[in-house]
C-alpha cells in the first residue's frame, strides 16, 4: 500500500512512483497517520513530494525510526535536521525491509 495526500499533490511524481509498483493499492491519509500506518506495516510507502518543514516530520520520523523504518530522500540519503530554514526535499518513508 503506498499512502497519498489529498491536499498536497504531486501528480505527475506519484505516477512516476507507481510506475515500477503496478500492484500497489493507493489510499489518502493524513500526515501524522501516514507515518503511523507505515510504522505498524499497515502500509509500505508514504512518498512525499512537495516541501515541508522539519517539525512537520520529526515525530512521525521518531515514531517510524523506532519501527524498524526509514525516511530518506530519492537519493537514498536520510532524512537530515538543522538545515537551513528548516526545509525538507522530497522524501520517501518506508517500512523495514
């Protein structure tokens, strides 16, 4: 299950996204539940495209880090704290492999 925002969209991304997962159900959530559901592996993927801040990620990050997950970047990079303006890139939240 990859997990979506109805407020916060990427359309074209996401698409590029589930290109290589063509069996991938889709389901909208908020923020906070969309780390929650990828930490009890209720759901695989929370791809995030668009800005955000650091505050707006750092609990769920806790909250999925202490799962056994991750939250990097498409570059494969973890997520990094204390950058300037406290913004973050787009970023890919996952279950434990």
């Amino acid at each position: 299950m990859v997990l979506d925002s109805r407020s916060h969209r990427a359309p074209d991304k996401l698409v590029a996204f589930l290109a290589d997962l063509p069996e991938a159900q889709l389901h909208n959530a908020g923020s906070s539940l969309k780390f929650c559901k990828v930490a009890d592996a209720s759901a695989d993927f929370y791809p995030r495209f668009g800005p955000t801040c650091e505050w707006d990620v750092a609990a769920g990050h806790a909250v999925l880090a202490a799962a056994g997950g991750e939250v990097v970047g498409f570059d494969g990079q973890p997520m990094a704290y204390g950058k300037a303006k406290f913004l973050n890139g787009d970023f890919l939240a996952r279950a434990k492999a």
